[in-house]
C-alpha cells in the first residue's frame, strides 16, 4: 500500500493561519449581528442586506447568524485541507471584509459618521 506524504511545512502553517481567520470570521460575524441588530431596534439605522431585513429584529438572528457562520467555516476549513495556501488567501480577504462591515456597524452604532 502506498504511504501518503505528510502535508509541507508551508501548508500545516497556512492551515493554522486559516484555521485563527476562521474563528475569527465566526466571531466577526455574531458581532455583526449583534451590531446590526441593535442598530436596526433602536431605529439608528437600516438593514443593507435583503435576506436579513425579516430576521434582523428577531430574537433568533444572532443563533441563525451564528450558525451559518459556524457552517461557513467548515466548508472553508474543508476547502483548505485540499487547497491550504489559497484558502488561506480567501479566508484573509473575507475576514478583512468583515472587519470592515463590523467596523462600519460600531460607527452607525456610535450615532456617528464618516462625513
């Protein structure tokens, strides 16, 4: 029988750089939600995204938030066992996006502005 290879150096670290985004991606998101609720009940503001505006003032929205983001990270972790180095590319561009969003929702939040 064929032995396989042990995984390189290089993509058992990029594994465990995605692995820290994608916990981080999962908390960013419950923040979100948790964000973009209280923006939305204290009538601060509006939800951008279509899907969500029935689910932003319901108790559940951050459990189902929470959850697809749970789901999302283990198909992203599932895609970097076979692809570690550009998952990884992926991962960070999405993270950063999400930082930028939460980041966003805090300024609203704040009852503040770029302007």
């Amino acid at each position: 029988m064929k032995q396989v290879p042990p995984p390189a150096a290089s993509d058992q670290k990029a594994r465990r750089q995605t692995r820290i985004l994608l916990v981080s991606l999962v908390l960013l998101n419950i923040a979100d939600a948790v964000v973009s609720q209280f923006i939305v009940t204290s009538g601060a503001g509006t939800e951008g995204n279509a899907l969500l505006i029935y689910w932003v003032t319901r108790r559940e929205f951050v459990l189902i938030k929470a959850g697809a983001s749970i789901v999302a990270a283990v198909l992203l972790w599932d895609l970097s066992r076979r692809a570690p180095k550009p998952m990884l590319v992926v991962t960070a561009i999405i993270v950063a996006i999400y930082i930028l969003i939460v980041a966003w929702n805090i300024l609203v939040a704040a009852g503040g502005s770029i302007a």
